[in-house]
C-alpha cells in the first residue's frame, strides 16, 4: 500500500472523519429499509396465505343468512363442478331445512300453524352447532358410512327418539317451509345414526335434501351458504365472476333477490397498509442509492479540489491518467470501504451496503474523472 496514503488522507480530519460518518449512517439506513422492506413482504405472504375471507349468501338486503328458501339459480352458483364460484370455495357448508311429522317420532298430532319438527339437510356436521365437533359439539354414532356424501333417504336422530322406535325406518310425511302448504311428500327414511339426547330434529344430508326437494319443489333449494375463499391471491377475480352472478346489495331490493356477503375488509386492510408499506420503501431505496451518488460525488470534490494543481504536477513528472485516477480513487475509497465495514457489523446487511458503496464509488469516479483529465498546461494556468 502507498506509504503516504494515510497521511494523504488525514490532511483533511474533519473531512475524513465526515466521510466515516456518513457512510455509517447511510449504509445503516439502507440495512434497515432493506430489512424492512422484507419484513413487510413477509408479512403480506403471511396475511395472504392465513387471513380467512368468510363468504355467506344473503338476501338481497344483506340482512338475513338463514332461512332464505333460494332457489335452484343460487345453489348452482356455488355449488358442483360446474359452478362459477366452485373453485373459488373452501369448506363450504350448505344446509336446507324442511318440516315433518312422524308418529314413530313421538309427534301425533299435526298443528296447522306449524306443521312438524325440523328436519335439518346439511353437508357437514359442522353445520350445526349442536353436532359441530370443531365446537365441542356431542358425539354421533353412525350405523352407515360416508352419510354426509350420500343422497339415500337415511337419517339421524337423537337417541331419545330412537329408543322408541320399533324398527330403523320411519315413514315421515315431509314439507317444505318454502312452498307454503303445499310441497309434501311421503318418504320411508332409514335410521343410519344417532346423537345423544332426546331432541326431535331429524338430520338428513344435503344431497338427500336436495333429492326431496325434487319430490316436493324446486323453488326452496337453499337455506344458507357460506364458505372461505380458497385463495385470497383470487380474491378479485372472485369478486368479478360474484358480481356477475349475485345481485349487489340494496335496502330496497324486492323478496327473491339474493347476494354474495364477502367479508374482506379486514384483508383488504391489512394487505393495503402492507403494501403500501412495500411500495414506499421501494421508492425510498432508489433515492438513497441516488443520494449515495451525490454524496461520493461532493465529497470527492471537496477532497480534490484544492489538489488540482498537485495533479497537474503529477501528470508532468510522466505519471499516467490511469494510474492518477486509480492512486486518487483508492485514497477516496479507503475511509468509505472503513465506514461500510462498521455499517454491516451494524446493520448485518451486505447487500444493501455493497449497493450504497458502488453508488457512492461511481459518484467519486465521476468527480475525479474531470480533474484526472484535464491537461496539466490547462490546470497549470488556472494556479498563474
């Protein structure tokens, strides 16, 4: 190394001392957006994949989720493989009730006002709270398999009802609460399991839901739905193909309207602000990169400016533009290369720290690049 570099460089203390500085505080700076910046992406990875967008069909007002007696149109809109939304769905669950009555059941008599007990259609236990496992709900006993797949006229009931039975079918006469007194059916259903207590709801699977409202109506095919989106990354282009297939939602609109509930403001939200956070920062980094191109610039005229007329000698006595650029840069570049040292033993970021030193370096080279250039007899003249 050139001997008198040192001494060379610390004719300028307060300069040198400056330049240290503040390329710790930059390369610190740069560390701390870079990690931040990541940080921030992590975090939206996270909420995109974790946040859970709950969807619920309403009516048209998009004041009631239950009870809604849709028909056919909605049901397809959500549900088989070749519904719009299906692949847009997750854990979907659906119910459809109807009425019955039943004297196997315990229910004699028939009040006009309501026809019978519940018997509730339904996907998945976790439908109903009362059998929901995921809710501590009470245990099941089936006497078939895979009965929440099935279409077979078979059902549950509790085993208070089922202890009086005297045999494992029960001849139901079932209505549906859409079709206002009309809507029934005689159907022989088979006992596939119970569930502890002595309730009188009978539950049946959708499918086979679906296959009495075959026989009764097709008008009250739906009476809930709701499911999360499989994907948030799809989440707008969900929204679209919803918009197409479901009404908005108006206060005013007319019995038989139904809409899409996406309840996504808390996603939405959140991924906003982190994103936000994203972009800002990559508009951050460009303009410290550019400001460490500024800085490497000003402070090397700074330190060459009075040394011009030692260039010019330099230059006279055969020393080569090249190598008088180099000797210049290296004594510029020693205390920077030092202030990012200890700006990457603070921040524990090379990347950003490499990228604020090549900014800074280009700055010097730039600086010098006039100086070194210049003839000595023009630079000679400027000191007569």
């Amino acid at each position: 190394m050139d001997p008198y570099l040192w001494k060379r460089i610390w004719r300028r203390p307060w300069l040198s001392l400056c330049t240290i500085i503040i390329t710790v505080l930059m390369c610190v700076l740069m560390g701390f957006l870079m990690h931040y910046r990541q940080t921030q992406e992590e975090k939206l990875v996270e909420a995109q994949q974790s946040l859970e967008i709950f969807c619920q069909v309403s009516n048209g007002q998009g004041t009631a989720t239950d009870n809604l007696h849709a028909p056919q149109e909605v049901l397809c809109h959500i549900y088989g493989d070749e519904a719009p939304l299906a692949p847009y769905i997750r854990d979907l669950l659906m119910t459809k009730d109807y009425e019955f009555w039943a004297p196997e059941s315990g229910i004699t008599e028939w009040n006009p006002t309501h026809f019978g007990v519940t018997m509730k259609g339904m996907n998945s236990p976790e439908c109903w709270e009362w059998i929901n496992p995921a809710a501590g709900g009470i245990a099941l006993q089936y006497f078939v398999d895979d009965f929440w797949n099935s279409e077979e006229f078979i059902c549950l009931v509790s085993e208070g009802i089922y202890a009086e039975l005297v045999s494992d079918t029960v001849d139901m006469l079932v209505h549906d609460p859409a079709s206002n007194n009309n809507g029934r059916v005689k159907v022989t259903f088979t006992i596939a399991g119970t569930y502890p207590g002595s309730a009188g709801t009978v539950v049946i699977s959708f499918g086979t839901a679906q296959k009495l409202a075959e026989l009764t109506t097709l008008r009250g095919c739906l009476d809930s739905a709701s499911f999360y989106v499989s994907d948030n990354l799809l989440l707008d282009e969900m929204t679209e193909i919803a918009a197409e297939q479901f009404e908005p939602v108006d206060p005013l609109a007319s019995p038989g309207k139904f809409t899409l509930m996406i309840r996504d403001e808390q996603y939405r939200a959140t991924t906003a602000v982190l994103e936000q956070n994203i972009q800002r920062t990559a508009l951050l980094l460009p303009l410290v990169l550019l400001l460490g191109l500024g800085v490497g610039f000003l402070i090397s005229f700074l330190a060459t400016r009075n040394e011009r007329r030692t260039y010019a000698l330099m230059r006279t006595l055969g020393m080569t533009a090249r190598k008088l650029f180099l000797s210049v840069l290296r004594e510029q570049l020693v205390l920077v290369l030092l202030g990012g040292a200890i700006g990457y033993l603070v921040s524990g970021e090379f990347l950003p720290v490499a990228a604020f030193l090549l900014c800074y370096g280009v700055g010097c080279a730039a600086c010098l690049i006039k100086s070194i250039r210049v003839p000595p007899t023009a630079i000679l003249r400027e000191q007569e």
